[in-house]
C-alpha cells in the first residue's frame, strides 16, 4: 500500500506539473505570434517573422524549440505554434515527483531486502495450513513470513506434527518423546497442548484437536 501510494504521487506530482508548464508554455507561444503578425501586418510566416516572434518569447527555453505552422483545414489558413512534448517536460518542475519516484524505488528495495530476509529459502521448507517450517533454520514462519515464536516444548511438539505424515501423534508418542522419565505426563501435555493452540490459530488457518485425550491432530479449521 505505501509503494502504490508513492507511486500515485509521484504520478499525480509529474502530470501535474506537466500540464502546468504546457499551458504556460501554449500561452506565451500564442501571445508571441500575436504580437510578431500584428507587428509585421502579414499572415505570411518567413524568417523574419520567426525571429520576431522568438524575441517576443518570455520563456527563454523555448526560443529556438517552438514550431511556427499552418492549419489549412480552416477557410484560409491560420498559424500557430507549438512545442514537442519532450521539451515541455524538460521545462516543467519534475524534481518533487523525482524525490517521490526515489523513496517509491528505496521503499520497494527495502520491502525486498525485507521479504528475503524474513522469508526462509525455498529449499527445505515444509508448508501446511499457512503455517511454514524451515529444516534449515529450524524455525516456523506464517503465512507473511513473519517468525512464529515457541517455547522449546512448543516447538518440538510442533516438530513433530509436521513430521507426521498424517499430522497425528498419539498421547503415548508425544509422552514417551518429549518427557521420557515422567511416569505420567497426562497434566503436563494438557497443559501444553492448551497454550499451544491459539498460538497456531492466530497464525495459521490450522487447530489441535483432541481424540478423547488419546492422540492429537494438526488439521485444517
């Protein structure tokens, strides 16, 4: 949003400008021809008549870029003069819509370096629900790539899910696993499992559900 918003600006700066130039430029051409046929009492265009009008100019960028011409598709003809497009917007203030078009080009720079940064290597990332866990780093990351943070217990029980082919541990697993020399570990894994849920809720489209208290399962809202 803030880039798109830049790059309006930036637009909306430049055409701005540009079609404030182009009319100042239109009137001063317009006013120069007036004033170099009535000083000459002619309608006809030759050299003198273009040096004439180029004196009468007050914009001195354009001496030398306008264009004097003639429209024949009137009764007669009319004369006219006009200048390129290139050299209205050389002549127009573009150093505002410059400065916005730069930190529109840093701002995207920075929000790549960003994503790279955040977001893991594609090679060895294990995607599920929105969630995503990089074997490389070790780490899980949401669907923004924002990093997931977990306690050691949390994380390793969340290992474990995603080693899961079909995303379900047994009681028994989980217990023997994660407290190998605890008899009973049944209050200690509730209690995990019950500060780990909304934890994966908030981050990804994903929820534990409980079979009876005998297996979990990692499985889509």
């Amino acid at each position: 949003m803030v880039l798109l918003a830049l790059i309006g600006a930036a637009s909306l700066t430049s055409f701005h400008s540009y079609r404030a130039t182009e009319r100042l430029v239109t009137s001063d051409m317009n006013q120069a021809l007036a004033l170099a046929l009535a000083e000459q009492k002619t309608d006809v265009i030759n050299g003198d008549t273009i040096q004439v009008f180029n004196s009468y100019l007050q914009l001195e960028q354009l001496r030398g870029q306008a264009v004097l011409a003639v429209d024949t598709r009137q009764r007669g003809f009319h004369c006219y003069a006009k200048c390129s497009t290139a050299t209205i917007f050389s002549m127009s203030e573009q150093r505002p819509a410059f400065a916005l078009w730069t930190l529109a080009m840093l701002w995207a720079a920075f929000c790549f370096f960003y994503r790279q940064r955040k977001i893991p290597l594609l090679t060895g990332l294990q995607q599920y629900g929105g969630l995503n866990y990089s074997t490389r780093e070790g780490r899980f990351f949401d669907a923004q790539g924002e990093y997931v943070k977990l306690t050691p217990m949390q994380q390793q029980l969340m290992e474990m899910f995603f080693r899961s082919d079909t995303h379900l541990l047994t009681k028994t697993e989980i217990c023997s696993t994660l407290w190998p020399k605890k008899e009973d570990a049944s209050e200690t894994l509730y209690t995990l499992i019950r500060r780990l849920k909304p934890i994966i809720e908030q981050h990804s489209d994903l929820r534990i559900e409980s079979d009876r208290g005998r297996a979990y399962e990692l499985k889509h809202r």
